[in-house]
C-alpha cells in the first residue's frame, strides 16, 4: 500500500515499473456529497475535473486489454428532494476525455442500507430510499478481458428443478426471443449474473474492525463490501493479475485480491485508514508484506 495522494504517488518515477502492466483499476473515488465526509469531498465543476484529471495516468498503467470500474453513489441537491446529477456527470466527462468505452453499467443495491435521505424519505415521505451505487466499467478496448463463467451465480431452486426435469417452456416469448429446449436444458454450473448487484453492506463486526478497535484506529466511514471488488476481480482478471484501487480507504479491494490470488497495489493519503488496513491481514500475510505497507508497492 502507497501512503500518500493518488495524483502524486502514481506519477513517482518507481511506479513506471507498472506502466501498461495493471489489468483492473477497481476504486470507489470519494464521492462528490453535500456532507462532507472527513476526507473531504470537491463539488460542482471542480469535482468533474478532478476525476477525470486521473484518466491519462490510469490509462498509462493499464494493459491494452485492461479495465477501469468506478464506483459511485447518488447524490441530492443541497436543501432540496431533487437528485444531483453530479455523478453522472463526473462519470462521462472521464469517460469521454479520456477515450474510454463504456462496457457496462453495473448497479449495486444495498438492500440493508438505512432509509436516506432522511428529510424527504422518513420524515416527509416524499422520496424513496436511495439505496444503490453505481459502477461504470470502463476499458480503453470494446473487447477487454472478462469472462462471465468466473461470476456465474448459483442456480435458484426452480432453476435446478426445470433443468433435472428439462421440462422447459419453449417457444417464443412476448419479447419475440424463441426459447430452445437444448439451450436452456443444459447445466452450466450457474446462472450468468445480471448487472445488478445485490449485496448487504451490514457488517458489524469483522477481523478489520476487531483490529481497529483493539488498536485504537478510527473505522473508515465510506468501507465497500468486499464481494464488491471480488466479483469485478474474478470477473476481469486471472490469478497472477494486477489490481489497482488509487484511492484505497481501508483496502477493500487489496485484501478482495489477496485472497483470490491476484498482486495489487492501494493508494491512501490518510496513514489513519492505512495502519486501519493491515487488520485486514493475518499474521502470515502482514510478514510477507511487511516494510511495504508503507511508501513501497506491496506484491504477493
Ligand atoms: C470512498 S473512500 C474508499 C473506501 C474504500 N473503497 C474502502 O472500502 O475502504 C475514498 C478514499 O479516497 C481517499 N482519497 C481522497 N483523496 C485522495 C487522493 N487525492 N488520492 C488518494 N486517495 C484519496 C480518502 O482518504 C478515502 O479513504
């Protein structure tokens, strides 16, 4: 992990060893809220360029077949029940200047999130909860490496029925897709995942919030379920690849792609949320990386 600013770190002369090398970019960038989070948020304009200012180093360090997937939440106009489209906004400008393709949107519903925003949602019931994020995946080629076999989700009940019994309901449907017995009859292992993710950001007590408290460190406030990045890790890259996060947080996505076998490197100007981090890691894994944890990029 890389104590320090994304925009300075990543431009240090010993990360050119990176350069063209990196397969994912996987990072949740500080969003652009009205409460400001404690380390600190831009608005308007100035958070538009200063999001995008991060394309041509990222782009530098991807491989040609590489991927960007930023994670960003809503936001809503200051004083007001109406949405901002800031995040949008901040999302196709970078996508745009910095020659990208957009692969796929990705929505990750939060079905445990606490209803929000509270003023028109639970006192004026006037809004309803807004409990996704929103993933845009990124690539400088229309055909980067991915393969959704790695993500396949388990089969529901019903599916495993109808496939043992292959009593599939063929035929065309009112979409005009035609449905073949063959097709659909087959056990592929799983069903293909949608871009919607489902996942509970509900975590009470885990090993990194063990280690924060028995340590004395402040939790990070803005902390990503890891199955966040582990589904973007296995689906966009192999065992062996390398996993960036520019802005690093708690190192969700370090310790998403230490344990699927995958090198990475973090990014995180607050040494608070860096020494938080290593109660992410056991014994075995912090002796491996240890005199890394600061200042040089950490590798498995
Ligand atoms: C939304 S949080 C990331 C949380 C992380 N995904 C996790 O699960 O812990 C954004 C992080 O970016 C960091 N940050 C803010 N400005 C930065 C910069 N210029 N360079 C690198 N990191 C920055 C913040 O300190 C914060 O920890």
């Amino acid at each position: 992990m890389l104590v320090g600013e994304s925009e300075i770190v990543l431009s240090r002369p010993e990360l050119r060893a990176l350069k063209g090398k990196v397969q994912l970019i996987f990072t949740s960038p500080p969003f652009p809220l009205n409460h400001k989070k404690k380390y600190g948020n831009l608005r308007g304009g100035d958070y538009v360029m200063w999001l995008a200012k991060f394309g041509p180093i990222m782009r530098e360090l991807l491989k040609p077949d590489g991927s960007i997937v930023i994670e960003l939440g809503n936001s809503w106009e200051e004083g007001h029940p109406t949405m901002s489209t800031l995040p949008m906004r901040a999302l196709l400008y970078f996508q745009e200047q910095n020659f990208l393709h957009l692969c796929q949107e990705f929505i990750c519903h939060n079905p445990a999130r606490l209803p929000s925003p509270a003023e028109w949602v639970t006192v004026r019931r006037i809004r309803l909860k807004d409990s996704y994020t929103r993933l845009w995946w990124l690539s400088p080629d229309r055909y980067p490496k991915a393969n959704n076999r790695n993500v396949l989700k388990p089969y529901s009940a019903a599916q495993t029925k109808l496939i043992e019994s292959g009593k599939f309901n063929t035929g065309r449907r009112p979409s005009q897709f035609v449905i073949a017995e063959k097709k659909f009859a087959k056990n592929n292992g799983g069903s293909i995942s949608p871009n919607v993710l489902s996942i509970s950001n509900t975590r009470s007590r885990d090993g990194y919030q063990e280690y924060c408290r028995t340590n004395d460190i402040e939790f990070h406030p803005a902390r990503m379920p890891i199955e966040l990045p582990k589904f973007f890790i296995n689906f966009l890259t192999s065992p062996g690849d390398i996993v960036l996060d520019p802005f690093g947080g708690s190192n969700t996505t370090g310790a998403a792609a230490d344990e699927l076998g995958r090198y990475w490197v973090t990014v995180e100007p607050n040494e608070s949320y860096v020494r938080g981090s290593m109660g992410r890691f056991d014994a075995k894994q912090l002796q491996r990386y240890s005199g890394r944890l600061s200042g040089k990029a950490s590798r498995r």
